[in-house]
DNA sequence: ACAAAAGTGTTTGGAATACACCCATGC
DNA sequence: GCATGGGTGTATTCCAAACACTTTTGT
C-alpha cells in the first residue's frame, strides 16, 4: 500500500504513551479520563495518550500528549511502567509506556468536549471499566501513587500553593484509603519542617478558621541534597 | 531496499528489553554483563538484551534474551524502566525496556566465552563505564535494589536454599552500602518470622559454626494475602 | 591456649499512638 | 448560645539502636 511509507528488516510492535492523571477536588481524589470517539472501545472512557515520535522520548511524548488532549502542561508527571501484553490492543501490537501526573485541577478548565474528544474528572472510586488495559494501568498508578505519598511530598503537587492541614489530610485519607487522627497527622507532618504557617485564615466558615499552610520548597530541596528521608 | 519488508504509515521506534542481572559471590554483590563483540561499542561491556518479538511481551522478551544469552532461566525478574532518549543508540531509534534480574550463582556456570559473546561476572563496585545508557540503566537498577529489598525477602533469591546469618547479613550491606550490627540484624530478620533454623552447621570452619537457615517461602505467602507488611 | 567468628539479651531513647479539652466563626 | 469544625499537648506504648560477654571450632 502506498501510505505504508516507513519500511524496517523486522516488524516493530507501535510505541505509545498514555496517562494517568490525578486531581484533587478538596474532597477526594480524581483521576482526567477521556470518552473514546472512535473505535475500539468507542464510548468507553481511558486515559488521554497516542503514538510516540520519532523525535521525541516517551517522556515528551506523553507530555505533549497530555497538553494536545487537556490543554494540561508543567506538572509534575513520571514513569510508571510499560505494558506490552501482545493482545491489549485488537488493532495489533502496541506497547504503551504508562506514566502518571499530578494536577492541581484549580489551575485548568477542562477543554470544552466537542464531539471527538470529551475530558472529564472521575472520583477515583467511581471510575468506570476503562479500555485497553486501563484498568490494570489505573491499579498499578494508585498503588504507585500510595506508595509514592508516603516518602516523597507529591501531595503538594495536588494542591494549590496555599492550603489547609485539614485538607491535607483529607488528600492523604483519600490516596491511602485509610484515616488519620487529627492530631498526631498534623503533629507529623509538622515535624518534617517542610510547611510553612501563614497567618491568613480561610474566610467565611461558619466554624474556626483554619489557617493557610505552604509547603518550603526550598527547604525540600536543601533536605535533598543533604539525602534526607521521610515516612508519613 | 528488499529486505525492508515491514512497513507502516508511520516511523516506529526499535523495541529491545535490556537485562541487569544482580548475583551475589557469598562477599558481595555482582552484575553479569556481555562484551560486545560488534559496533557500536564494540569491546565496551553491556547488559545482555535484544529486540522485542511480534508474539512476546517485553517480559517474556528479557527472558528468553537472559537465556540465550547467559543460560539463566526461571529466576526472579522485574520490569526496571524505560529508556526512550532520542539519542540513546548511534545506529538510530532505539526504546528499550529494562528488567532486573536476581540470580543464585551457585545455580549456574557462565557460558564458556567463544568469541562473540564473553559473559563476566563483575564486583558492583567495579564496573567498568558501560556501552549505550547501560551506566544510567546500573544506577537505576541499583537503587530500586536497595528500595525493593528493605521491604520485600527478595535477599533469598539470591542465597542458596541454605545460608546462614553472616551471609544474609554481608548480602544486605553490600547492596545497601551500610553496616548492621550483627546483633539487631539478627534480631530485626528473625522477628519477621521468615526464617526457618536447622539443626545443620556450617562444616570445617575454624571457629564457632553457623547454622544453616532457609526462607519459610510458605509462611511468606501467607502472610502476603492477609495483606502483611515489613521493613529492614 | 589462642585466634576467629557466632550466638545471644538488656537497656535506653525516640517515634508512633491514643486520647480530650478549648477556641473561633456563622447563624 | 449553639452547632460545627479547628487547634493544640501529654501520657503511654512500642520499636529501633546501642551495647558486651560467652560459646564453638580448628590449629
């Protein structure tokens, strides 16, 4: 056929890359899917992603996807595995190269849906049957993302710059799955003299305020390179 | 060109898997890597590996290429990452998906070395700089070592069936770079209750024998699937 | 008897857990 | 003033780390 124009001595199974995206609503986590307009699995829901160029790495890739896709760019986002099953695709070989990124979901308006491409924030416990493999690649990121929470501070990548000991919690309780008591959470968290205290108070609750938390940033970085440790 | 009879629409990247295999010599721990008989990088050491079939996936690629390679099979392998830099391979556009491997040494003779492929055991601490990535691809591969054996028995996999305290102690502080004290080690690994004692000693040493341990590997599974948790 | 390495138990300090009262705000 | 949720400190328990002497074996 003419338009089979790239032309290699073996056959090469196609590249993709696709994307796990948590968001967090004050209340519980989220995860960014997209309605398949086309077919396989049209209607159903999966992850945004597509076919890796030539001139980029998968990391690129997934990035330029997820900005094509969302309109989502510079969040934190990393690898998570690769899946290569020989049947997940019915439309032949197609490895795919997961990763997963954190969003904080103030920062972006969905794109409108046209009729191609509809974006939408799923509870991540109401998350429906997924294409592909998606299932097991949304089970692989939650567990990664557990893991992940509890020695590394990607829970600030979810927030916005400034936030709540309360919502910090509820952000923990919701990835973990599991529920803390006030104050020894916030007495640990407190320890790693990674947040900061601002006096400003959240306005217009008809109960105690409470205040405004930002996480030091630089203080992280200082703790890094002094190879520094934490467990949550 | 005849021999180009694979075509598609669009450029695929290469897929290979890449195999880092770790083995420990009862002192301390090992890489097994393969000399290149070819360019590029002909001479320079690398991890043994080759291109994805069409019928296999990635993980059943590592390990077929770990055994035609090596003669190694049926022995504890993970996916480690994948490494998709543009410019990663001189020959053109190569991803490839690294696994990691736990070998027990005892349990296989190297092949002997004709001259296209020479396989060697090397001290981790005296690798030499390695052909494509492969130096990145060690770096990695070592700290997931490290992460993955503090809270998985994954040690055992590389001891025989029979081993004693001081080896299961001489394997943790060589892959981790740190010194336990004997004592608290001691008292730490057997507190997990993974471990069986025989009756058995170590014979012919010129002091106080050790006695022989085995990995309670169905005591393990149990407490796996009642969702059971440790840290070394 | 001596050298070399293994086996073992107790004490101590720090971290995790359990737990309860007071405070600020809107209605 | 009442309902709602936020802020904070202490006592206790448990786990990790520090630590030294005795035992076994070959020479």
């Amino acid at each position: 056929m003419d338009t089979q124009k790239y032309c290699y001595e073996y056959p090469r199974p196609a590249l993709t890359t696709d994307c796990v995206i948590f968001g967090f609503d004050g209340i519980e986590i989220n995860v960014l899917l997209i309605e398949r307009g086309i077919e396989p699995f049209k209607g159903k829901w999966a992850f945004p992603g597509g076919f890796v160029r030539m001139d980029e790495s998968t990391e690129e890739g997934a990035k330029r996807e997820l900005f094509e896709e969302t309109g989502i760019k510079d969040v934190f986002i990393e690898q998570l595995y690769t899946f290569s099953d020989v049947q997940r695709d019915p439309r032949g070989r197609v490895v795919t190269v997961a990763y997963f990124a954190l969003v904080k979901t103030s920062e972006y308006q969905l794109l409108a849906g046209d009729d191609a491409m509809k974006a939408q924030w799923f509870k991540l416990k109401d998350v429906p049957s997924l294409a592909f493999d998606h299932d097991l690649v949304l089970r692989k990121a939650h567990n990664r993302l557990k893991s992940k929470i509890r020695n590394q501070p990607i829970g600030f990548e979810l927030l916005d710059a400034k936030f709540t000991m309360p919502q910090l919690q509820l952000l923990y309780e919701s990835i973990l799955e599991i529920k803390f008591d006030r104050r020894n959470f916030s007495n640990k968290i407190m320890k790693t003299g990674l947040l900061i205290q601002l006096d400003e108070k959240v306005p217009n609750v008809p109960h105690r305020a409470p205040r405004y938390l930002m996480f030091n940033k630089k203080k992280y970085n200082e703790l890094q390179s002094s190879g520094f440790n934490f467990e949550i």
